[in-house]
C-alpha cells in the first residue's frame, strides 16, 4: 500500500464505513469492495464533488439544450458527487429524487444510490466484479479495477 492509500485507509472514519458497510449489505453488495471504491473515488470525503466536462457533453447538455432541465440541475447532473462520487445524471436516472443533487453529500443517501447505481453495474456484467468496476468507472481507466481491488484487502 502506498503512503496515499495507507493515509485514507487510516482516516476512514468508524461511523463512514459502519454506514458503507450496512448500504452494501443492503445492495447484495461486498462491503469490503465498497469501501474500497470510496476510498478509491472520495478518500472518504462525503463532500467530495468534481465537475466532468465530457461527460456533461455527452449525457446532460441534450437535455438542457433541449429545455428538459433547467440549468442549474443540468450543471449539477455533470458533477460527481459524495463518497462514491456518483454522477448527477446517473444518480437522477436511478431514481434520486432530492429536490437538489448536492444531497448526494449526504453519506447515507449518497451510499444508497450509489450501491444500487454499483449493483447494476455488476449485473450488467454477470457479476465480473473488473468489468463491472470499469463501467462504474465509465472505463476511460483501464487500470481502475486493479487500483480499487488492491484497496479492498484493506477492508477485509
């Protein structure tokens, strides 16, 4: 473990992965893979949020040039959010209904729809825990599951 992973590990607070560990169990979910992406996207920060231009290209300007959404709520959709850092528009198309996505800050919310969003990332790919890594990850990094996996053991 590098000195970067060992410093998250180490701050992983009791009560953060108490509540990643009960949303996984909830999910069907390996909570020790779970804790492992949070550590991976957020280093454990619930208030963690990163604007991703190409995906807002991609996914939530067509709605907002297409007035669908006004466009504070498209902005936020380009965002990744909370712990597991999920993207706002995914978070919306799994069902997050908060009036804004700043919720998914929020750890208990933010974990839920993130586990349910990893879930079905995971069966997508018939429980292939890499591949399903990488399309939680979007697959843009080939090497994402090998870094959350080598984080996992840390959870055991």
């Amino acid at each position: 473990m590098n000195a970067a992973a060992a410093r998250a590990h180490m701050s992983a607070p009791t009560q953060l992965t108490s509540l990643a560990r009960k949303a996984a169990a909830a999910h069907g979910l390996d909570p020790a893979l779970v804790c492992a992406v949070i550590e991976q996207e957020s280093a454990w920060n619930p208030w963690a949020m990163r604007y991703e231009p190409a995906f807002f290209t991609k996914y939530v300007a067509p709605l907002y040039t297409n007035n669908k959404i006004s466009a504070s709520e498209a902005y936020a959709r380009g965002f990744s959010w909370g712990l597991m850092q999920v993207m706002g528009q995914v978070a919306r198309e799994n069902g997050f209904a908060e009036p804004f996505l700043s919720a998914l800050c929020d750890p208990a919310g933010g974990l839920d729809i993130g586990c349910k969003v990893l879930r079905r990332k995971l069966d997508a790919m018939a429980g292939d825990t890499a591949r399903g890594l990488l399309a939680w990850n979007g697959g843009a990094n080939p090497a994402y599951p090998v870094q959350v996996l080598a984080r996992r053991a840390h959870y055991l």
